[in-house]
C-alpha cells in the first residue's frame, strides 16, 4: 500500500477532517504535527512547493494539497485508486 503522509496542526479543523476521511478508508498514515516539530515545518513548505498551510497531504510521491483538493478527489471517485497504487 502507498505511503500517506499529512503534516497537520491539533487545532485545525480541517486537519481533522481529513484524518477522518483517511481513516474512513481503512488505510493508515504517518502524521507529522508541525506544532510539536516546528522544524519540520521548512520541509512541509518545500515539498508542497510553497504550500505553507495545513493540512499538506501527500499520497506517496505525489502532493494531493490540502482538505479541499483530497476531498474533491474523493467525489470524483479518483480517491480509492492513488490510496490502492
């Protein structure tokens, strides 16, 4: 199963969404909590190509963006198969 990994903030509520969402999918995924890990935070912008809010989510190599963008792809029915790769 593909790597998912979501860089998210606890007070965000969009963060929250998107973990349900996943975790609704039964798959499971790596969460880095940029305000406990500050550091990381430089890594999220560079790897979303400037991205600078929370939730970045990323589906293996590929950057999906933020709740709106994994949410869109969940209507479009493009979900299930970038979760299965």
């Amino acid at each position: 199963m593909t790597t998912i990994e979501i860089y998210t903030k606890p007070t965000c509520g969009f963060c929250h969404m998107a973990k349900r969402l996943l975790k609704s999918k039964g798959v499971s995924f790596a969460e880095v909590n940029i305000s406990a890990q500050p550091e990381r935070r430089a890594e999220m912008i560079q790897r979303a190509n400037g991205g600078s809010t929370v939730p970045q989510i990323f589906i293996g190599d590929t950057h999906v963006g933020g709740c709106t963008e994994l949410m869109a792809l969940e209507r479009q029915g493009k979900l299930d198969a970038m979760l299965a790769a």
